[in-house]
C-alpha cells in the first residue's frame, strides 16, 4: 500500500508506463470513464471508496494515495 | 477482367459509393441504384442557416477511422474538431438539474468503474474479426444486455447509467441487443475508452460543413452512373449473369455489391433466394432520433457550459454542442435513444417541439425559444430502418455471423453491418465497400 501501488493502478488503467507518482492523470490522457476504473481499483484494493470530486482534487498517484491515507505505508 | 466487367451497386450511402468508385476507377462499367432522391445513406446535412450545415446522421470520426481521413483528405473536404470545453449538465434519477465540471456524472463513481470494469471484461474477451468465435460465444449470444445488467449491475447508479451508456455508444435499447453484440460492438469500434471519448476518441471531429459531403462528392465524381429514386425490386441470377430490376426496368450485370442494411438486402426478391437471410428475427432497428435546436448563438459557452448533459428523464437523453464552423449561429444536437427514440418518434410534430424545447431551457437556462427545429427519426426512416446500425439481438450473432461476407453467387455484400471493423460506423462502411471491391478483383 503506497503510492507506488496507486502509480501502478494509473499504469494499468492509461495502459502506460509513463506514470510518475506527480504525473496528472487528465494530461496522460484520462478521462472520467478511465477515472471511475481508478476508482474500482482503489477501492477493490485498498478500501476505500472515493467520489469523483475526490479524484478531482487529487488527479496525481501521489495526491491520490494521499488521500486514501496510505501514503506513509 | 474488370476492364469489360458491368456491375451494380444497390444503396449510395458511403459503402455503396465507396465500392462504386474502387469498381469504376479499375474500368468496371457501374450503375449505382438509390431507393431515395439523395445520396448519403445515414449521412445526412441539414442547412441550419444560409452556409451552415449540421450532420442529421452520422457526424463524428476520430484518428483511428484511418478510411474516413482518406476519404477526407481525397475529397478535399476537411476535419474540424468536436467542442466540448465547459462543464457539464445532468439530470439524473429524478434529482434536478446539475452543473459538473468536466463530463463526470454526479453519480457513485466506484460503482460506475465497477461496470464499466465488467464491460471491459466482456469486450477484452471478444474475437474482434469472428465474434461467434469467442470463447463462450454461445452463452454470451443467448441473454440480453438487459439480462447480463439486471444480474450483474447491483448499484442502482450503474443499473441507473448502464441504459443511457448504451444508447449513446450503439443507440440500443438493452433489451434488443444479446451481450455478444454490445461486446462486439465495443470492442469493434476501439473499446470502451475510445469509442466513449471525444478529445483522443471517435467522437474527435466532425467534417467541416457536414458527414453528408462524402457521398455528395463521390456520386458527383460517379455522374450519371447514380441513379436516384430508383429502389431496386428483384436481383434475379443465372448462370451467365444477373439482371438487376428497378420500377422503370432494368440492367444487366455481371456482379452487383448490395450495400444497405440487413433488414432491406433481405427484402429485395432474391433468385434462386439465398440460403440465409440477412436479418432474423431478433435483429433490431438501432434507435436514434437526433434533434438540432438552432440559436442565434452557443448563448450556454457564455455561462461555461459546453451543451454536453445526459439525462435519465426524455426526450432528450444527452445533448451536445454541434453548432457549425461557419459560425452563425448556435445549435445543440439532442440524441434520443432507446426506447425513447420510438416513442418520442410516434408523438405528433408539435408535441416533439414543445418538449424539447422546454427540456433545453431547463437544461440551459437564458436559452430563448430556438430560431430552428429539426427532428430526424431514422428509426421510421424506410430506407434506412434505423440507425447508427441494426443491433443483433440474442442468437443473431451465431446464425448470421459466419455469413456476414460471404458471397451469395454473384451477388456480394457491403454496408457498415458487414465490417467487423468499426461495425456501425463511417469507417465501418468504408472498409466494407473496398473489401467488395477486392471481392469483385479477384472473382470477374
């Protein structure tokens, strides 16, 4: 549970490997169908399950794992 | 020896004139036959204002539709990209209207990841080019998308978005289409991603000045070889040849490409008839009525709107800015879908004005009463028998699919429904008109 698993799950759903823990995901070309497969996937994972407004104010793997509250793990 | 080959070719909508141009441009002697007094197919302008035309038919094409882009570019017409910046209406599950940024409904996201999660499952799992193939094709053919929903779907937000999502991706009820076709049909046009996407997606650009140019040019190019208002009755074979009749006669052929939809190829007299229909009985219309609302101008880009809504309660089930290039004025394109589509179709003229209207100004408020009104049913369209394409109901897939190009003696098939590719597309009935062609190369 970090910020490298968040980085992961935006790998998988953006089908790239360029993702960086700061990379913003609307600029690698996401969009809200993508972000809700985000979302599946945090919430499958690690629990919690976060609205689109969250992903909106966090819209980056480490802002993300922020908020989900595993970012110290 | 295409050099003394004469061909016909039934239906001038972009499959049809696509194979017309490929056959006369080897020296193939052709005659189009078009059952309206247009060309076009499902592409249709409609002239909202002197010089501005909107797309009443298919519109929007994306980098991937790499035979439309040629079309394009051969035809010298050009692209112009979808506008879509601005936020975002919603009217969803009775709760009033809402404003959201970006295209995000105010809905459980998790819930709608969930779904679309299962979607990509089912449309990852498909063989693209032999959908009866796929592993499991038999079960997957037998249910509904309604059905595979009603099981699968338990958050009442995705059971709330799952129709809505159909209708604007294949303009299907879920009922009409088995869950073979709607993952066929997703994973033929790109995947969910692509086939949902404006910027990045199919939904990329328009042609400027409207879809319907394509076959205007290209039956201009044809000439006389187009003959409208001519539907063609019988195509009677033999062994030497085929005879091709029309009300006012007929004509004499050595191969004919029929390129309309399955529902209409099946209802010309065919001798000796072939032995599989074309459609069966659970294949469906596909349910679009679009309407254009024209104003003075895109008066919602003033209060950061982008026309973009989707909306649980009709007629209008999503809208989106379409106003013209060429300025002028303002229009916004309501899809109506579904079942929606057919029983908004079967209102009376005024009635489909005064709620669209009203559904408008609710959505976008400060819109004054449209300066034009325009509803295009192609559900009830006779020679068209629906659109963007027929959906295969259960059990179609596997009966008909193992079929879908082959040749019946002389006479072959084309249209969007024949493409595995890009199935119910522009660009599906592009690459299905060159494959004819090819047929025809390497058969006379």
């Amino acid at each position: 549970m970090s910020v490298d698993g968040v980085t992961d799950i935006f790998r998988r759903v953006l089908e790239t490997a360029e993702v960086a823990p700061g990379s913003d995901f609307f600029a690698l070309g996401g969009d809200s169908l993508l972000a809700t497969r985000v979302l599946s996937a945090v919430a499958r994972e690690y629990g919690p399950e976060l609205s689109f407004e969250d992903f909106l104010l966090a819209p980056t793997p480490e802002a993300l794992a922020a908020r989900i509250g595993c970012s110290a793990s | 020896m295409l050099g003394v080959m004469r061909a016909a070719v039934v239906g001038a909508g972009l499959a049809g004139l696509t194979a017309a141009t490929g056959l006369a441009a080897q020296g193939a002697e052709v005659t189009v036959f078009e059952a309206r007094d247009r060309v076009g197919g499902r592409t249709r302008g409609i002239e909202v204002a002197p010089g501005s035309w909107v797309d009443a038919g298919a519109a929007y094409l994306g980098d991937r539709h790499t035979e439309v882009h040629s079309l394009v570019a051969e035809l010298g017409l050009k692209t112009t990209p979808a506008t879509t910046a601005g936020a975002s209406r919603f009217t969803l599950g009775g709760a009033g209207g809402r404003t959201r940024p970006g295209r995000f409904p105010p809905l459980d996201a998790v819930a709608l990841g969930r779904m679309f999660d299962l979607l990509d499952e089912l449309t990852a799992a498909v063989r693209p080019e032999a959908p009866w193939l796929t592993p499991d094709a038999a079960a997957l053919d037998a249910v509904t998308a309604g059905q595979w929903a009603d099981r699968h779907l338990t958050h009442p937000d995705a059971r709330l978005f799952f129709p809505l999502f159909l209708g604007e991706m294949m303009a299907a009820d879920p009922a009409d289409v088995s869950v073979l076709h709607m993952a066929f049909y997703l994973r033929s046009g790109g995947g969910l991603r692509y086939l949902n996407a404006f910027e990045g997606g199919a939904q990329q650009d328009r042609i400027a000045g409207g879809a319907h140019q394509l076959c205007e040019r290209l039956a201009a190019e044809l000439g006389d070889r187009v003959r409208l208002s001519s539907p063609v009755r019988a195509i009677h074979q033999d062994e030497a040849g085929v005879t091709v009749r029309t009300a006012d006669g007929s004509v004499r052929v050595d191969a004919v490409v029929v390129a309309v939809p399955p529902a209409l190829a099946d209802a010309v007299d065919h001798r000796p008839s072939p032995s599989h229909r074309r459609a069966g009985e659970r294949t469906a219309r596909g349910c679009a009525v679009k309407v254009h609302l024209v104003y003075p101008a895109p008066l919602w880009r003033a209060e950061g709107l982008s026309g973009w809504s989707v909306n649980s309660e009709g007629p209008l089930l999503s809208t989106v800015d379409d106003s013209p290039d060429a300025g002028g004025v303002g229009v916004l394109t309501g899809f109506v879908t579904g079942g929606e589509a057919h029983r908004f179709a079967a209102r009376p003229a005024a009635e489909q004005r005064a709620l669209a209207v009203a559904q408008a100004g609710r959505l976008f408020p400060h819109l004054p009463e449209p300066i034009g009104f325009h509803v295009t049913d192609w559900v009830n369209e006779e020679y068209s028998k629906g659109c963007y394409a027929a959906l295969l109901g259960p059990g179609e897939w596997l009966r008909h699919g193992p079929r879908l190009t082959t040749p019946h003696r002389r006479v072959h098939w084309a249209g969007t429904e024949t493409s595995t590719e890009y199935f119910g597309l522009m660009e599906g009935a592009i690459r299905s008109g060159r494959r004819a062609v090819a047929e025809l190369l390497a058969t006379y």
